[in-house]
C-alpha cells in the first residue's frame, strides 16, 4: 500500500490549498473511471450472453442438421423400396400375362378335346346301329368282341384323363392368377405407403431446411452482436487504461503542487523566522548601544538569557537532512535561563521540518515521551485512489490497517508509538518521509476531511 500513499497527501493538501474543494477535474475522472469500468462489466455481461445464445443456436441448428441428414437417408431408403416394389409389381404383371396366356390355351384345349369327343361319340353312334350290347354280339369273334371293348374303355379313359387334367390345369392357373392379383395388390399399397411417406419427408425435409436457413440468420446476427460487443469492451479497456493512467498524472501533478506549496510555506515561515530572529538581535544590540552611552553596564545576566532562548528555539527547529541535538539534561538548564531572562516578545514562526532519516537522538524526553518535533499531518484509505495497485492490501509491515492505530511515516522502525493530539498510533505503513505523518482512515471521504493540519508529535517510550 506503499507506492501511491502520496496521492492522497497531494489530494488532502489540495483541498487544503484551495479551500477544501476538491479539484473538479481529478473527481470527474475518477467518476469517468468508474462510468466506464460500470460500462465495461455491463458490456461484459451482454458478451457472455450473446456468446451462451449464439452457443445454443449453433447447437440447435447442428441438431436439425442431424435430423435433416437422418431424413435424407430415409427418403433414399424409401426411394430404393417404392423402387424395388415397382421392379415387382413389373414382375408379377409379367407372370399374371403368363397366367393369363396359359389359361387361355387351356381353354382352348378344353375346345379341342370337346370337339374331338363329340366327333367320337357321334361316330360311335352313327355307326354302332344300337347299344354298346349289340356293337358287342354282333362281333365275328370273341377277340373281337374284346378289342371293341377295350377300345371302348381306353376311349372312356383318354377323355377321363384328359378332363381331369383340364379341371387341374384350370383350377392352377386359376389359383396362380388370384396369388398375382394379391401380390399385385400388396405391392399397389406398398407403393402407395412408400410414396405418402416420401413424401412427407420431402415436407419435414424442406421445414427443416427453412428453419435451419432462419437460425443461419439467427447465428448471423448473434455473430455480429458479439463482434460489435467484443470491439467496445476492447475500446473500454483502452479507454479505461487512459484514464487510470491520466488519474495517476493528475495524482501525481497534484502530489507535486502541494509539495511545491507545502515547501513555498516552509520556505517562507523560516524567512519570518529569521526576519524576526534578525530584528530581535537589532533591538537587543540598539538596547545596549543605549545603555553604554548613559554610561551604564550592560545586563550581563539579561543579554545572556537572550542568547540562551535564541539558542534554544533555533535548536528546536531541525534543520534540513538532520535531527534535533538536544538532550534531556540541557532542557532544564534552557527552562531556568528561560525563567530569568526577560527578552522582548518576537513572532517566531516555527518552520516545518522536511523528511529526515531515523533521528539518533531527540530533541525533548517527558513524561509524554519523546519530543520528535511538529509534524504535518495529512489522511489516506484503502481506496484505488490512494493506494492504486495496493488498494485492499495490508500494510507495508504485513498488518491490516486499521483507523485510529495505523499511520504511515518514514525514518522510523516499524511498530514505533506515535503519540499525536492525544492519541498513540502505530507506524505500520510507509509512503511519507520523516516529519509527515499520514493517518490511515476508514473512507476517502474521511481522508478528504481531514485535509492536512500541523501537530506536536511524540515518541512513546517503551
């Protein structure tokens, strides 16, 4: 939390030099910034939807595709039955033609053989003058007798067989025409079935195409809307990278301005300082030139009072990269001349002392502690804003900072007790130099509030 502890010191001594208004500007970026990080995870958010829609619609039409496939096979099934069916039904219409043509011979064979027995019957009438008895006995002999009779039987027996041949060759091609025209008419039905059901997959093929050609346009569209998403939430990033880094400038640019001002004041409360040290030393010198003349001895005792207290206050102010010299056992004897001595009333302005390594000795020890000098006081939190990267962190001393213990100051170990205004802190943190003292709070808008502000700060003994 160490790197940009400065910028809330510039920012509180901002406040402090323009009146306790924050700059306009370094407010309105950090506002930007958080329009555009709010932008971005909105931006984000639509990205990951579009991205989950465009996911499902790809999936969905992978499905009709699949089912359209499975269609496709169907119909090239069903073409290849209703084709195999029609190469039957060609076949049996061969076959019922043969059947047909047999039938038709039998028939006519049925004629023949009806018209050979009439002739027979009429012949054997005609010419037997009598019953089948007489054509017997009026034979010449016995063998003959029996050849006309066996010639009778053989005669009765051909048209016997041949009828009954005629009966079973009619009842076949009757059999095997009725077996065609059912085969022909389970192959008609077939046909019929096979061509509704192309037919229908030729609708749930052409459906399906539509809809895979709607969520084509779907994915499209869906395309479109990512890119366009993905393009802003790239030119968010950029913008925000900006504005983070044009936050740090103008932190930075402030940190530098209130440093500026803060040593412009220094500077300008030790000229006062030694102005009036100046003027001081004047009218003593003109208070004794004064005095000699009357012909009166100088107060020996009073001018070195005088010398004592200038002394003392021009050790109380450390000057620039040292620390106080004074002991603890000078303090006393300073406080008796002080009570002695009787010194014209100077206005002294006591200069801020600047950062300073880790003092070797101090200036005054007490009850209280040590006296480590006047301190400019300023504030900070855990926000981005003062702390940037390590905004949320613990401490550069591995604690969690907490108001109303953690400070932050240079040029000290690290748990050192600060007491300030009443209150003892502990250094846990770093960021400052010697000489500032920056009090870690709960809110930036605290840290703002409580500006920037001078103290006595002491060093608790332990």
């Amino acid at each position: 939390m160490k790197k940009i502890r400065l910028l809330t010191t510039a920012v509180a001594a901002s406040v402090l030099i323009t009146g306790g208004s924050v700059p306009v500007h370094a407010a309105s970026t950090q506002e930007r910034i958080e329009a555009v990080q709010e932008g971005k995870a909105q931006s984000e958010s639509e990205l990951a939807e579009t991205q989950n829609r465009l996911e499902s619609l790809e999936n969905q039409r992978g499905d009709l595709e699949s089912y359209l496939s499975e269609l496709s096979q169907q119909y090239e099934s069903l073409s290849a039955s209703l084709q195999d069916l029609t190469g039957k039904a060609k076949q049996k219409q061969k076959e019922l033609k043969l059947v047909k043509k047999e039938l038709k011979n039998a028939k006519d064979k049925e004629k023949e053989q009806y018209e050979s027995m009439k002739i027979r019957i009429s012949y054997m009438y005609e010419n037997s003058r009598g019953s089948l008895l007489t054509t017997l006995l009026s034979a010449d002999s016995f063998t003959d007798i029996l050849t006309r009779a066996e010639n009778f039987m053989q005669i009765s027996k051909y048209d016997r067989e041949m009828l009954k041949k005629y009966e079973q060759a009619k009842e076949k091609v009757q059999d095997q025409k009725l077996a065609i025209k059912v085969e022909q008419e389970a192959i008609a039905g077939l046909q019929a079935e096979s061509i509704q059901k192309r037919q229908e997959i030729e609708d749930l093929s052409a459906s399906t195409q539509e809809e895979i050609a709607a969520f084509g346009q779907e994915i499209d569209r869906a395309q479109g809307e990512a890119a366009s998403l993905l393009e802003l939430v790239n030119s968010q990033s950029v913008q925000l990278n900006d504005l983070m880094a044009q936050a740090e400038e103008e932190a930075e640019a402030a940190r530098k301005a209130a440093e500026a001002e803060l040593a412009r004041q220094q500077k300008e409360e030790q000229e006062k300082a030694a102005e009036a040290a100046r003027a001081a030393q004047r009218t003593e010198e003109s208070s004794q030139e004064e005095t000699v003349q009357r012909g009166e001895e100088p107060d020996v005792s009073s001018q070195e009072a005088d010398e004592s207290v200038a002394e003392t206050k021009t050790e109380d102010i450390p000057a620039e990269g040292e620390s106080a010299q004074e002991t603890d056992e000078d303090m006393p004897a300073a406080e008796e001349e002080a009570e002695t001595a009787t010194p014209e009333p100077t206005a002294e302005a006591t200069p801020e002392p600047t950062a300073q390594p880790e003092p070797t000795e101090t200036a005054t020890s007490g009850s209280a502690g040590t006296y480590l000098g006047d301190f400019t006081l300023t504030a900070y939190c855990s926000c981005s804003i003062c702390c940037g990267s390590w905004s949320g962190g613990g401490t550069a001393s591995g604690t969690t900072p907490t108001a109303g213990r953690t400070v932050a100051m240079g040029g000290v170990p690290f748990g050192t007790k600060l007491l300030i205004n009443g209150n003892v802190y502990t250094v846990e943190d770093r960021g400052t130099g010697y000489g500032h003292v920056d009090i870690y709070m709960d809110s930036h808008s605290a840290a703002l509030q409580f500006g920037s502000q001078r103290a006595s700060v002491y060093q608790l003994n332990n």
